[in-house]
C-alpha cells in the first residue's frame, strides 16, 4: 500500500504510523486508511473512547473486527462508540480462529496461487486480533504445523500450502449447506406481525428456517449467542426499520464472515438509512404481505431455494 509520505497520520483505532486521513463524511468525525486496519470512518463518540487510554490488547480487539469488515468489502467500516463497545463486549476467537483469520487474510491479499507474502505486514497484527508479531508467528507455528502455510525465508517471507488453500474455501464455504437465516431487527411490539406474516414466512417460502434471537433459548450472553448464531446461518437478514446499532453491527458481523446480508427497511424509514447502507439493493417494503413476496424472490434469486423447500417439493 503506497501512501504518500505527506499524508501519514497516526491510526485512530491501532495508533499505527501509517494511516492516510481522507475527508470524513461527517462532521464530527474521521475518515482514515490504515495499513494495519483498513478502511473506517469514526465518529466523534468513538473518536472519544478511543482517546481515553485504551490498552493494547482492547485495540487489537477493535482493530481486528474493523480488519474482518474490510476485508468483507465493508468500506467505509463505521465506528461509533456504542459500536466500540459492542466490540470490545464481544470474545476474543480462539487461537485456531485466529490462525484461520490470518489464513484468510493471507489468500484474500493475492493476485495468484502460491505467491509469496510477507508475514510482517501490519494487516496480519490486525487479521489475527495480535498485539505484538510474535503472536502473528506464533499463529503462523500453528498453520506450518498443519501443513497450510510453509516459511519461505528470514525476514517473514511465507506461502500458503495447498492444504491451506483448501482449508480456506472449507471456511468460507462452511455455511452453504445450513438451512438457518438470522434476523437482525428491532424487537418492538409494532413489527410483530412484520416477523411474523413477512420475515419467517419469506424465509419459510424460500426453503430456510428463520431465527430471530430473542425467540432462542440460551443461558449464554445476549453477545455470545448472537455470534454464535450468525457463524452457523447460511446468511442475514438485515432489516434497518427504527435503525438500531444492533443491526448494523450484526449485519457487519455477517458481511465480515462473508455470508450473504439482504437489506430490508420500511418506506417510512429508508430517508434515514445511513449513507454506507444507501448503495446496496434495500427492499423498502410498507405490508407484511408484501414483504414476505419480495424477500422470498430476493432470497432465492441471491442465495437459491433452500434445502426444506427442495425437501418439500413433491
């Protein structure tokens, strides 16, 4: 990433020399590109509890999750403080999740197989949530020991094996064959009837099994189980009706694990949608109805009839 020199700026998430300041798109807040996170906008809330004193390892947190955005294609990545906090909330993946992250980081960089990278690149500290390189080596032990990555040289010179490159189309392909959508919505008792006679029963026409979080029984943390269950659905529904942060981080968690987002938002609602939210294909729908026959046609024309359909059919 060649930056020039005149335009380096310390890195508001990671404090990295190296990010590239662009005009934010509001006016309270920043817009920077980092060569360790990526691509983000923070807000002046954000921008608050970043300057507070956090630690190393609460900002490799953050710096990881803006990292998995932004490899998802999430640009701008939007922070804003309850979204810090969400973060920060979450845990840390396990230290195989993060050797997979820096797997993944490692292929989605290449222009061809078997090229050659450099593991001290300053977006493999933020693809594995790493504080320091010698985790990101350590990492990198982990991957060699299974025969998906090989050292080329001193230096940090590394190739992903072919193990490793089957390995990370088995994780991005790992939720093709689930028949669970996650809901991400406001839970108020107005849109009742939108869940029920719109989103369960587009989802349920199109051959998958709905599941709205607040409808599952768990004794696990509210944040936990989210997670948790947006790693196993095939994909999201995201609707932006009232405009909660909550949807907006789960549909940026699930853009992030590369799932499929369909966008939803009543009419009443769209002039406010953020503008990051504008430029993908929304379904602005008025009737439950309504709804249920858009998405059905959205869900099965983007991701295909799922499989309690196809078992259904006659």
């Amino acid at each position: 990433m060649n930056i020039p020199e005149r335009e380096l700026d310390p890195c508001s998430v990671c404090n990295t020399d190296g990010a590239e300041s662009k005009t934010p798109m509001s006016s309270n807040g920043i817009r920077q590109l980092c060569i360790r996170c990526g691509e983000f906008e923070a807000n002046g809330d954000a921008l608050n509890l970043l300057s507070t004193g956090l630690g190393p390892d609460k900002r490799a947190k953050i710096s990881g999750w803006v990292r998995e955005q932004f490899r998802a294609g999430v640009v701008p990545v939007i922070l804003t403080g309850n979204r810090i906090k969400q973060i920060l909330s979450l845990p840390l993946p396990t230290i195989m999740e993060r050797a997979e992250l820096l797997l993944l980081e490692a292929v989605k960089g290449q222009d061809k197989l078997g090229e050659i990278f450099n593991i001290t690149d300053p977006r493999f500290l933020a693809a594995s949530y790493s504080t320091e390189y010698d985790d990101v080596h350590f990492l990198q032990t982990v991957l060699r020991g299974k025969d998906m990555l090989q050292t080329i040289a001193t230096g940090g010179s590394a190739e992903v094996m072919p193990d490793g490159y089957i390995h990370a189309d088995n994780i991005s392909r790992k939720q093709v064959n689930s028949s669970q959508a996650f809901v991400a919505m406001w839970f108020d008792e107005n849109l009742i009837k939108a869940y029920e006679n719109g989103f369960a029963t587009g989802i349920i026409n199109a051959g998958y099994d709905p599941l709205r979080i607040d409808k599952v029984e768990h004794i696990n943390r509210i944040d936990d189980e989210i997670i948790a269950q947006i790693k196993v659905s095939r994909f999201v529904v995201a609707d932006f009706t009232g405009h909660r942060t909550g949807v907006y981080f789960e549909a940026g968690y699930g853009m992030g694990l590369d799932l499929p987002v369909i966008w939803t938002c009543h009419k009443d609602s769209m002039d406010d949608l953020h503008f990051d939210i504008r430029q993908f294909n929304c379904i602005d729908w008025e009737e439950p109805s309504d709804l249920a026959e858009r998405l059905q046609k959205r869900i099965e024309a983007v991701i295909g009839v799922g499989p309690k359909k196809i078992l259904d059919s006659p």
